[in-house]
C-alpha cells in the first residue's frame, strides 16, 4: 500500500548487474522485506502464492528498469492492479505479458481492505469484461486498449511472434531489393 512505490523500492539497483531475470524473483522488495524483518506483505504467510498485487497510485515510477516487472512477475505475479502506474513501468509489464489494470482509488482501497480482512478470498481479473470480482462483489477496471487487446490475443510477445513466422519474415525479406545483397 501507498502511493509513488518506485523501481528501486521494487528491485533495488545492485540487482540489476543480472545477466538473466531469472531468480529476480527472490529480490522484489529486498530492501523492504529486510527491514520489515518478516512482517513484508511478500513475506506474510497469509499472501502465499498470491497471483494478483494490488497497489495504489503512480506504482513503478522512478528509473526506467526492466527488471522491477520482471521481479514482479519472477516472484508469481500474475496480474497488478492499481490506481495508476508510471508509463514506462507499464509498457515494461505489457511486453512481459503481465496485465496492469486501473480502478478508482475507492474501488482500490475497498479491494485492499477486503484482502486484509480475508487474504485467501478469490480476486478475479477479466480483460475481456473490463472487470474485477473479489468478495463477491464486480467492478469496472480499465486498461490501455492495445495493451488489453495484444494480452487476449496473446500477441504481446514480439520477440515470440518473430520466432514463431521466421519463414514468413524470409519471404518478406526476400521481396525487398534493398535486401538482395545480404
């Protein structure tokens, strides 16, 4: 909880030497953890193996780093929803495949609430309904359309989508005259 919850906050700057995300993970928060000695919602055995963070306004801003979503979702993140997020911090969550989704801080602070009272409830996001659902109870959320579309269809995996039509990108390529002398 809180507002302007930044990228190193999220994934401090010496872990950002990592050659791979993997075990990023294990890092998210590290500073904070340490010194909440165990009482870190990430470390709170009531939040285990929750897939859905829920935060509030300005989530991410700071430095432009990659690795904060990648910490996030390393750690089992599936999805965040927020008052709002730094831009660049949310175009890094889209191309990762990880949905960032808004709501009024109202809508926000009730879902927080009923977490804190009954952390183990199902909280569902639905992106094809612009919905959330927790404690039987749905709201509107909201979402940048292109990010909402390429996430349903699966195409927010550029890399992936390049890879999978290799012969396709050939062909193309081939057709091009200022491509015939490679």
């Amino acid at each position: 909880m809180g507002d302007d919850i930044d990228t190193d906050r999220i994934i401090p700057a010496r872990y950002l030497r990592c050659i791979t995300f993997d075990g990023l993970g294990q890092e998210v928060f590290k500073d904070e953890r340490i010194e909440a000695k165990g009482a870190h919602p990430f470390d709170a055995p009531q939040y285990k193996g929750a897939g859905i963070l829920v935060v509030n306004a300005n989530f991410g801003c700071g430095s432009s780093r990659e690795h904060a979503p990648q910490a996030i979702a390393k750690w089992g993140i599936k999805a965040i929803l927020g008052e709002s997020f730094a831009e660049i911090f949310f175009g890094n969550c889209t191309v990762i495949g990880l949905p960032c989704v808004t709501a009024t801080p109202e809508i926000v602070r009730k879902i927080q609430s009923a977490i804190l009272d009954n952390p183990k409830q199902k909280i569902t996001i639905d992106l094809e309904n612009l919905s959330v659902s927790c404690n039987n109870n749905t709201e509107s959320i909201t979402t940048n359309e292109g990010s909402r579309q390429s996430l349903i269809s699966g195409t927010w995996d550029s890399c992936g989508q390049l890879l999978k039509n290799q012969s396709g990108i050939k062909n193309t390529a081939d057709q091009l005259p200022y491509l015939a002398w490679i």
